[in-house]
C-alpha cells in the first residue's frame, strides 16, 4: 500500500511540474490551474504541500528560464517559426523591446503575472539581451510571491470554495427549475389564449349564420 502512494506521489508531482514547464513554455495551459490544482491535492492528502509548492516553483521558473537562452541564442531564428509569431506577434515584440530599454525589472515582473504575456516576454528578454542575474532576480521574486501566494489561498480556502460551488450549483438547479416552471406557466397560458379565441370564432360563425337571410 505505501509503494502504490508512494508511486502516485511520485508521478503526480512530475505531473505538475510537467504541465507547469509547458504552461511556462507558451503551451496554452494557465499555470494558475495547475497551481491550484496542486493545492488542491494537497489539501485533500493526495501528495505533500511542503514537496507540491516547490515543485511549482521549479516548474514555473525552469520554463522562464528555458524561453530566455532560447531567445538569447537562437531568438531570430526561432522568430521565423509560424507557431512563435502566433505568440509573439511583430507588434508585440516592438513593444516588448522598448519596455526592456526603458523598465527591464518592471517588465519582466508585470510580464510574470499577466497570463498570455509571459512566454512573450521572457522570449524577448533573451532577444533583448537583459543580464541574466537581473532576469533571474526579477523572475524568482516575482515567482517566490505569486505562485506561494495562490497555492495558499487554493490550500487553506478549499472548503470555502467546495460550499460555493456547491452553493451555486445548488442556486443554478433551483434557477432551471423556475425557469422550466415559468415555460410551463406561458404554454398552459398561451394553449388556454388559444382555445378562447378558438371558441370565440365558432361562437361568433354561429352567430353569422343565425342572422345570415335564407332563401
């Protein structure tokens, strides 16, 4: 039994940091949800928080790092390869040269906290040719207080956040509900509504042929 917790520990934390290091690579996985979902599995006893938080630290930072010396050694070429560009479009990466000339610690810390900009960013940063000591030392403070920083609210709001989901699901079942109540209501109206005018015409056609002259 400690051999088979011990194999899925093992493989769930090279699991987060897997998806973490592709998230960190411009793979369109929120590194957010992996984070927190590692909380999660914390919290309800699956893997270790203490080992879990910084797996995500290792896995956030090794991709930063990875985007960087690419693009500090092979930036123009990989500019040519049609999935990069979809990442880091021509505009973009005008804007993202200017902001490292003029704020390169401010960049690289915003950059690490708005999602869709940092494989960006951290490409052009190498391209860039930003010291790396200045990369690395933005990117892990800005890392040491984000990624902590979800995982506890992920790992101590958890029942928290189980009530309100629960809540709004219970909220979204009583809404559908009134909603099928309220269709019923119209249908029951409108078959009602059309009857009466039914009957309304056929009293008012008895009527015309009572008063219709006959020959």
């Amino acid at each position: 039994m400690e051999s088979l917790q011990g194999f899925v520990d093992h493989f769930t934390y090279v699991g987060i940091f897997a998806v973490l290091l592709l998230g960190s690579l411009g793979v369109p996985i929120p590194e957010e949800m992996a984070i927190i979902a590692a909380a999660v599995l914390s919290h309800e006893g699956i893997i270790r928080w203490w080992l879990a938080l910084p797996v995500c630290l290792l896995g956030v930072l090794s991709g930063d790092m990875v985007l960087y010396w690419v693009g500090r050694h092979w930036g123009e070429d990989v500019l040519n390869w049609r999935v990069v560009r979809l990442v880091l479009t021509l505009k973009r990466e005008l804007w993202l040269q200017a902001a490292y000339r003029r704020h390169a610690l401010k960049t690289i810390v915003t950059a690490r906290h708005v999602m869709g900009l940092r494989a960006a960013a951290f490409l052009t940063a190498g391209m860039a040719r930003v010291p790396f000591w200045k990369f690395v030392a933005a990117d892990a403070g800005a890392a040491a207080l984000g990624v902590p920083l979800l995982f506890g609210l992920a790992y101590f709001f958890m029942d928290q956040i189980t009530a309100i989901v629960t809540d709004v699901h219970r909220v979204e079942r009583w809404i559908a509900l009134a909603g099928l109540l309220v269709l019923a209501a119209l249908l029951v109206v409108s078959v009602l509504r059309g009857r009466r005018h039914l009957g309304t015409e056929r009293l008012e056609g008895d009527q015309g042929e009572r008063h219709a002259p006959h020959h």
